[in-house]
C-alpha cells in the first residue's frame, strides 16, 4: 500500500510536511494504539517523535483519512504531522511526552494533581484547536471523536494536542453511522445517519463535565456501550456538579442538548472559556506529579514537574523476566524484609491492558514513604560492595500456578541518587533479584549490566576478569546484544499480546451481533403480535358494535 505523496496533500503554506525514509528513524518503545494502528516512541532528526503504523489492510482507510487531514491543518493544539513514509507504511508526528489526558484524569497511581485552571485552559485549548477544524475553508472538517484519549498533553500537561484524524470527516461529506465512542457520543450520531460539526460540541461538553468531576462520563451504566447510548438519547446526562458556577454550567448544558441547533458554535465557546480564565490564573503551572523519596534515613516528598533537584537523578528501566522461574528455591522469598512504613502493589493486569500502552505503567509503583531498612549487602557485577535498598512488587495479576514460562513485562520509573542499586523481588512465590543502576554523572550508561539476568542461563555472557579491559569490553559488547534480543522478545511477546486482544474483541462483536439479531427478532415477533392483537382488537370492537345494534333494534320493537 503507498500514501499520498506531499503534492497530492493539502498542506498548509510553510507547512514542514516530508516524505520520510523509514531508514532515518529509530525507533524506540512501542506507548501505545491510536484510532488505528500502533504507536511507538521514536527519535528522527535528533528529535522524539511517535510513529503510527497499521496492523492490517482494514486500517487502510482510516490511515489514508488521517493523513489527508493532518495534513491540511496546522494549529498549535493539533498534534503535527512531520511526513509519513512508504515501506513500512506510517505517520511521522509530533511526540507528546505527557501522555493522554485520559490517563492524566483516570490513569494508574499516583495521579498528577491539577487545579481548576488546568481544568479550564485544557477545554479552551480543546475549542480552539476544534474551532480551527471548523473553521477550515474551503472545506470544514469534523473530528467525530473527541475524547479524552485523543486528547495529547506536552509542556508539562499545560499544552494540549487533538489527536487521532482517522474519523475525520469534511463537512459537506456524507457521513455514515460511526462507532465513536458512547459516553462523549452525540445522540444525532448513532440515531440517524447525518450530522453536523456540533456533534463535536456535544462531545467537548462531556470533556468539560469529565475534567471538573475527574470521573469518567456514564460510568455508573457501565455494561455494552449501546446501553450508554440509550441512556442518552432518552435525554441522560451527567450530572450537574454541586458548586458550578452558573456560566459554566450554562455552557456545558446547552453543549449537551439533544437539539443539535441549540447547542453553541465552536467559536462561541472559545469566546466564552476566553473570557471566563480570567477568573481562572495558574494554568501555565506544570501538573504535578506525586513520588515519595528517602535516602540515608531521611524521609523527604517531592513532586516532579519535569525538572528535579540537585543530586536526584532519574532512570527509567525495562525489566523482561519469566514466570514461574524453574529450579528457582522458594527459600529465598524468605530474605526479602518489608519496607518500613506503607507499601503499594502493581495494579492487576484484570483492569489494565498492560501491552498496549507501557506508559500506563509508569506510575504503578511508588515507594515507601518511610526509610529503607538496610538490606543485603550484594557484590556488583564490577566488584563494588554496595547496600541495596529493596522494592517488594506484588499482585501482578500473574497466576503463579501455571505451568508454563511466561514472558513478563515491568517498566518501572525509580528516583534515586547515584551511587545506589535496588533489589527487586517479586512476591508471593519467586523471587528474582535484579541490579538496578542509576545513571552515572559523566553520562554513560548503566543499565547494560541489566539485561543478561534476565535471561537463561545458557545465554547469559561469562562474568568479566576486572583487570582486563579486552575482558570488560567482550563482556560489555555481550551485554549489548542481550539488551537488543530483549528489545526484540519484548516486541514480540507485546504484538502476540495484542493479536489475542484483537481476537478476543472479534470475538465479543461475534456475541455482541449474535445477541444484536436476537434482540431484533424478538423485536419484530413482538411488532407481528402487536399487528395481530391489533386487528383482533378491531375485529371484536366491530362484533361488539353489531351486537348493541341488534340489543338496540330488539328493543325498539319491543
């Protein structure tokens, strides 16, 4: 399959749109799915950038929409395209480092914490972005899925980008019946088979009630989504929040009537949430992000806003290590000590798709908020002694009574001081001790020492003669290849992953229709027993009338 060229698109003027060789860019992390297809974090031209690529031909059209109207548009809240290349076929965009604004409001633990300015500048960035998009001439352009997690956040979540165009439409388009998403959803949308750019405002009125609350929109109906849908068209909507002040509960109001008509144009809102962040001072803070941190016996709370203090260095380390671990004793759980004070568990893989999305996970282990208390004292690879602090992970949502290995994902963001390591155990019934090294001040990189104790035995390169620097450097070079054969078993048990996840969701859209058809057969037996109890009605209503009329004449000649 091969993508518009750049002269086939309509870019704006000045708009830096290339076609890109595929061989340019290294990719780094598969973060996340988009409206189709899969994301991964990559570096182009010494920059981060996302790549977005598609699963398979079904995609093809929802990838050629996104391209087209990335293309045509240039805003700062619209996540911007760089180019796309042909083999493999993807988008070259813009990276947002702060992830989605869904999991900014319902994400793992801890949370960020935001004000009501927050609140308020990321809907108006919403409207503005959304009232360019409505704004485009000749033609205008409908999102059609606005929600939060096509909601990108950068500069420290005070920037935000709209995202996912592969259900783009332009105005005067006939436009189909979409899935979209139910609870941000306009009635007009799933009740008939036109609509017009304010489905788009109904949708930004959901975001505003969603980021106020910090609850998901409809949460409390749960089951299937056409359930939430019926909800809405026979006029539900989120409740109205105690305290609002009333222009805003004006606004949001009017942005959820069922009358399309009614509800306020695009540019309307912006001039409106313009007016109204006057009151609204503090938007430009960076979200704060909660970690707890001790060192030496001292207990000490910082918040990271992207910036950390002198001496606190930080290193995000990938761990892929296999379960149940054969001939691994059970005797060594027992030299794992608690931490002192309040420990926390890795949220279970039952609520959390843990594949798709790794950024997901950043947040899933704090640590203790008390001091360590000493633990072992272990020999580096390198000689050094050193006293390891321990982190306990726990509930990994893992069943531990299966036979088979299985390859297990951590990613974990551990702040620390250089100069120290952490030994990681996994509880209840294997313990796997990893060395966790810190970057170093000069700028080398550490983590390599890591990855051959993740794998078998028969893998893992020979412990280096210190004193020989051919000896450290065959042993570094070793290391390096297995960090790489990680990187690729990781990618692969993550696509294996995400092949069941799509059978698994075939599947349930199998159950869905079959239940579907049901509904609608019974539906139409119910509408054939209403005609002929209708009928029957008439008919007995008719033999009653003959009836009175013969009483009435019997008595007239009597």
């Amino acid at each position: 399959m091969s993508v518009p060229s750049a002269e086939m698109l309509e870019t704006p003027p000045g708009y830096p749109f290339e076609e890109i060789d595929y061989a340019d860019i290294e990719v780094e992390e598969v973060v996340g799915r988009g409206a189709f297809g899969v994301v991964c974090k990559a570096k182009w031209k010494g920059k981060d950038v996302a790549i977005k690529t598609i699963e398979s031909e079904s995609e093809r059209t929802a990838f050629i929409v996104e391209l087209r109207q990335l293309s045509r548009v240039n805003h700062p809240n619209i996540v911007k395209l760089y180019g796309s290349c042909d083999n493999p076929v993807c988008l070259v965009m813009e990276y947002a480092e702060g992830g989605s604004l869904y999991n900014v409001l319902h994400g793992a633990e801890p949370l960020p914490h935001y004000t009501a300015s927050h609140a308020m500048s990321w809907c108006l960035q919403c409207a503005q972005g959304v009232s360019y998009l409505h704004g485009m001439k000749p033609k205008a352009l409908i999102h059609r899925d606005l929600k939060p997690p096509n909601l990108l956040l950068v500069a420290g979540g005070t920037v935000l980008k709209i995202c996912d165009f592969g259900t783009a439409c332009d105005i005067q388009t006939h436009m189909t019946n979409n899935k979209g998403s139910a609870a941000w959803m306009a009635p007009e949308v799933f009740e008939g088979s036109n609509y017009s750019e304010k489905c788009d405002v109904f949708s930004w009125g959901i975001i505003l009630w969603e980021v106020i609350t910090r609850r998901k929109p409809f949460d409390e109906i749960g089951g299937p989504a056409f359930r939430i849908m019926w909800a809405v068209h026979r006029g539900t909507r989120p409740p109205l929040i105690k305290n609002l002040p009333k222009p805003i509960e004006s606004l949001m109001t009017r942005c959820w009537s069922k009358d399309p008509s009614q509800r306020p144009s695009m540019e309307e809102i912006v001039k409106i949430m313009t007016h109204l962040m006057k009151y609204f001072p503090g938007s430009e803070e960076p979200l704060q992000y909660p970690y707890q941190y001790s060192d030496e016996g001292q207990s000490n709370s910082a918040t990271s806003t992207g910036t950390h203090r002198h001496g606190d260095l930080f290193k995000m380390c990938v761990f892929m290590f296999r379960l149940p671990v054969p001939g691994l004793p059970l005797s060594r759980g027992g030299s794992v000590e608690s931490l002192s004070g309040r420990t926390h568990c890795l949220a279970s893989s039952d609520s959390k798709r843990m594949s798709t999305d790794l950024s997901e996970l950043d947040h899933k282990i704090p640590f203790s908020t008390g001091k360590y208390k000493r633990g072992h004292r272990k020999t580096a690879s390198y000689g050094t002694i050193l006293d390891i602090p321990k982190i306990v992970v726990t509930g990994t949502g893992l069943d531990f009574r299966s036979q088979f290995c299985l390859n297990v994902l951590l990613k974990l963001v551990i702040s620390f001081r250089t100069g120290t390591a952490i030994l990681l155990s996994l509880c209840p019934e294997r313990t796997l001790f990893f060395y966790v090294f810190p970057v170093d001040t000069n700028g080398s990189d550490n983590s390599i020492p890591m990855a051959y104790l993740t794998l078998d035995h028969q893998l893992q390169p020979l412990a280096p003669c210190p004193n020989s620097k051919e000896s450290m450097a065959v042993f570094e070079q070793h290391c390096k290849m297995a960090q790489e054969y990680l990187k690729v078993q990781t990618e692969i048990a993550l696509l294996i992953q995400r092949k069941n996840e799509l059978i698994a969701e075939l599947d349930q859209d199998e159950k869905d229709q079959q239940n579907t058809s049901r509904l609608v057969q019974e539906h139409k037996k119910l509408l054939e027993e209403n005609k002929s109890l209708s009928t029957y009605y008439q008919q007995c209503k008719k033999q009653l009338e003959l009836i009175r009329a013969q009483q009435q004449k019997r008595q007239g000649t009597s």
